[in-house]
C-alpha cells in the first residue's frame, strides 16, 4: 500500500454518492456480532458504502493496484467474526446496494442486491403469492449478501435447504475490479464448473458479491403448528426420528431443552417452562398441512410426547418467535455460543457430550437445535463473579470447553459450523475437518481469485 491510496480513492468517489467514513463514524462498522477479538482494536483506514456495481469495481481496482485489503460487510449479523475488520483495510458496505431488482413470477425468480434484507424481500413476494426458503433467526435484520457469503441456513432447512439450494445465479465483483456473472436464471444448468456454488459461504474472500439471482418458492397454502412437550431431550429426539418414518417432512422441527426454555420465560416472560421440561415445535406446511399435523401429533404421542396441534394462529406466531428471538442474558455471563452440526442420528449423542463437557468444566450447558437437520446451537457459560467487570478476560475453562466440544462433533461425523461460517472463530480448526491436502486445496482456490490476497484476509480459509 502506498500513501496515495486515500487520495486517489476520494479523488475517484469524488461524483458518486458513496463518500468515505472515516475515525469515530466508521467504528459502527468495524465489527460484527461474535465479539471476536481483534476488532476492537482494528484501525481500517475508512468505511466505503457504494451505490451500484460500477462503485464497487472502481473500489477494488484501487484497492488491488494498492495491495490494501479489502473486508465486505453487510448488516454485521454474524457470529463467526467473518466481517470484522482487520488493521489497514478497507471496509465495504453493502447497505446502499439494496434493491429488489425484479421479481418474476413467471419463472419464479427475484434478482436483488446484496443489501436487500432477508426479511424485507419476502415482504415484497408477498403481494406476488411467492416466498424466499431460507431464514435464519436474524432474517428482520440480516442481509441477502450475508446470508450467500455465509450459506446460511435457518429453520426451514431441512425441507427447503440451505442458502445455497436458492441461489441461481450471481454477479461479482473480483479482487481486481473484473466483473462476473456465474450461474443461470433457469433452475437447470450444468455447463462448466459449478462457481455459483463456490461463492455461497467463500465469506468474501474470492469476491465481493454485487447481485444475485434467486428461486422463489410459491407460498404454501397453509401451515400448521404442532407443541410437544418431553421428559428429555433424547426423548424429543425419538419424537423426530419417528416423523421421518411416517412420510411426513416438516417445514420447520426445533428443539428447545429446558435451560433455553427458563431462559426465554426470564427474558420474555413468558410461561414456556410450565408446560414441561424439552419443548419440540414442528411446523407442516402446504395443502396437506392439516393431515400431516395430525400425522405429527400420533407419532409424537407415541414416543411419550405432551403433543396437540396449536389452532390459535396468533399463538402459533407467539412461539415461532420466542424460538427465533427470545433468548437473552438476563445476568452478567461469560459465555460462548457454538454452531455445530451431526447427522441427525448423533444428535442426542452430542448434546449429551455437550452436558458432560459442561459439567467437566463447572459451566452450565444449554442448546436449541434444528432438530431435522442435525444442527445445535449450544451455549455454554459461567456467570460472572460479583464484583468482576463484565469485560473482564472469561474463564480459560471456556475456551477448552468450546474445543470439546468442536471435538466431538467432528468425532461424530458432524462439522465446525453448520450454518454460521468459519470466520475467524472458527478457522483453528479448519484442518482437522478438511485435512491438509484439502485445507492447502481451497487456499490455491482463493489465489487463484485474489492472488494478492487482499479480499477478508485471516478469515475462513
């Protein structure tokens, strides 16, 4: 990098409506929502926040000849440090590039750019009978671009897919400024290499993605939700396993054990924990809503489950939305959220090894799942001793708790992150997942992109 990358950069932004951001303005976008270390003390030299696609190759280009990294951010949702800033670079934000470009329900596709929020464009299908699958819990804040750089996967996961399965098509911008279009607007498609795919969850770094073409899915003609309570959470589980073997696949099947129940009831308020100890919440969705629930309930009740089908729709919502949104800190923790994913047989296999990590550690231990896919998103924490700052160091007992329990997932044929990406959290253990030839493999993949290495460095791979 030369001192003259500034200049130029404001020289060239000068006619466009994307001026720089720079000291006590630019600080809201140098992290994301992990709390990685290392943000805090990053100094990016500015915030840049184009308006179309020309701004971001003019960005790049720059950037490029100037060896200046580069970190693409969206809405800062994530919890794996992937859009945390890094000393000397450059951030870019996504946040002007909000617009539903079209939506055709002809062929059932929306093309949007990156900043479009997950939940604002199924607000515009609305009106045209028409829905976006994938939804994360963050879908009311976090961003179409976020949720392609991280393959992001949500509840609807296991009958829909993940973020992955509805992208067709995408326009990027590379390292150097080359404009790119992969992919096509047709479901089908197999010619060359499949670089759509490669984008979804890359995390930035093999280009920053400016436009995407997505399936659209007709809106389901009903829904219905079914309420289990279980003695335990392995109990719950053998509620699920006995839904597959009915036929029936649920839109949505969540599991909420009893410390993530109490934990919603102290911040909500709600009475979650009155009804029982595990609560599993299934949603069927379609014109055979109403029978699979039916389906859903015999199977539940025969595996010991408390179960009925919720008929009141507002109370339906009302638990859909303590499931995405009710968890909180209702007390000063140490605490550390993990993203881990099994096959679905190992489940209960792995939330028991997450109990017993937790309680070989003298932490407290608690999880909800996406039941259907085999994704746990496990908690673990130590309240923070009376008279310790908050942001005090956590105990070291927390971090070689995470690394079990990592270790055990990976020991039951199950993956680092399901759904949140690798980031910065989780790159310590990229090689014992990929091994080195796989590991060295997608690093020649990215050289190959960003052979500067300019574009998210230190993160994901």
């Amino acid at each position: 990098m030369t001192d003259t990358f500034p200049r130029e950069l404001r020289q060239a932004l000068a006619e466009t409506s994307a001026p720089l951001l720079e000291g006590a303005d630019a600080l809201p976008y140098l992290d994301d929502r992990s709390g990685a270390a290392g943000a805090a003390g990053a100094r990016a030299l500015a915030v840049v926040r184009p308006g179309d696609a020309a701004e971001v190759a003019t960005v790049l280009k720059l950037a490029h000849r100037h060896r200046v990294p580069v970190v693409t951010r969206g809405a800062g949702t994530g919890l794996s440090g992937g859009a945390t800033a890094v000393d000397g670079c450059l951030v870019l934000s996504t946040e002007r590039l909000n617009r539903v470009v079209e939506i055709s329900p002809e062929d059932e596709v929306a093309v949007v750019q990156p900043g479009v929020i997950n939940a604002d464009l199924n607000a515009a299908l609305e009106g045209h009978g028409l829905y976006y699958a994938p939804d994360p819990a963050s879908h009311a804040i976090s961003t179409i671009g976020g949720n392609i750089a991280t393959n992001a996967g949500g509840l609807r996961s296991a009958k829909y897919g993940v973020t992955r399965d509805s992208v067709l098509a995408l326009d990027v911008v590379l390292a150097d400024g080359t404009a790119l279009h992969t992919g096509h607007r047709s479901v089908k498609g197999v010619t060359g290499l499949d670089l759509t795919a490669l984008f979804v969850g890359s995390e930035g770094t093999l280009g920053v993605i400016v436009g995407a073409t997505l399936r659209l899915r007709p809106l389901p003609a009903a829904t219905a939700t079914v309420s289990a309570y279980y003695p335990s959470v392995r109990a719950a589980l053998d509620g699920v396993r006995r839904i597959s073997r009915t036929g029936v696949v649920p839109a949505i099947a969540e599991l909420i054990d009893h410390p993530s129940l109490r934990n919603i009831d102290e911040n909500t308020g709600s009475r979650l924990t009155d009804g029982g100890h595990v609560l599993l919440l299934v949603r069927t969705d379609g014109h055979a809503a109403a029978a699979e629930a039916e389906d859903v309930v015999t199977a539940l009740r025969h595996t010991g489950g408390d179960a009925h089908r919720v008929t009141d729709e507002a109370e339906a919502e009302r638990l859909w939305e303590l499931r995405r949104s009710g968890r909180g800190r209702t007390r000063p923790l140490w605490t550390v959220g993990e993203d881990v994913a099994v096959p679905t047989s190992q489940v209960a296999r792995m939330y028991e090894e997450g109990e017993r990590i937790g309680r070989r550690h003298g932490l407290d231990f608690a999880s909800v799942a996406h039941a259907a896919d085999g994704n746990l998103h496990p908690v673990l924490s130590r309240p923070v001793p009376e008279g310790v700052a908050p942001t005090a160091p956590a105990s070291p007992e927390l971090d070689a708790a995470a690394d079990e329990l990592v270790r055990a997932a990976l020991a039951l044929g199950g993956t680092v992150t399901g759904e949140h990406g690798v980031g910065v959290t989780k790159r310590r253990w990229l090689e014992d997942e990929l091994g080195a030839a796989g590991l060295a493999l997608q690093r020649a993949i990215k050289a190959v992109f960003d052979p500067l290495g300019i574009l998210n460095p230190g993160k994901a791979i």
